[in-house]
C-alpha cells in the first residue's frame, strides 16, 4: 500500500514526463487483476484528464473522475 505525499508536497499528473499540479483523481481498476470494490488512482492535471481517462476507458477500466480537494472544479 502507498502512503499519501507530505501535506506540503504538491500532487503531480501521472502522464509521463508531466510536472503539471494535478487537479483529477482518475479511479480505476482491472476487472480480470482487482476485487471490484478495489481502486487504483492515477492523478491527472487538466490538460491529461481527457487522454488519461480516454486511455483507461478503452479498456473498460475507469470507473471515476473526481476533482481533488482544494482543485478549482472546472475543467481545463
């Protein structure tokens, strides 16, 4: 199991080579590898929530995009 960053630490977006903050919490899991109540999140800045989470999609593995606390809410 991961721990959570320092609070003083900023969440970054998991797209490979992005720094941006993160502003999305994409939740997902693989239904042939995970429980179904199980949920791995990949953190996304705006300009990655819609390829991140088209990614995941495809393959029928995302099941939610919430905003992380303290993110503006609108998307970007």
């Amino acid at each position: 199991m991961s721990t959570p960053p320092p609070a003083d630490e900023a969440l970054i977006c998991s797209a490979r080579g992005c720094r941006a903050p993160a502003r999305w919490e994409l939740r997902w899991n693989n239904p042939r590898l995970h429980e179904p109540d199980r949920r791995k999140t990949w953190l996304a800045c705006p300009d990655h929530r819609e390829s991140l989470g088209g990614f995941l999609d495809a393959r029928g593995f995302l099941r939610e995009v919430v905003a992380l606390p303290g993110s503006p809410t609108l998307e970007g």
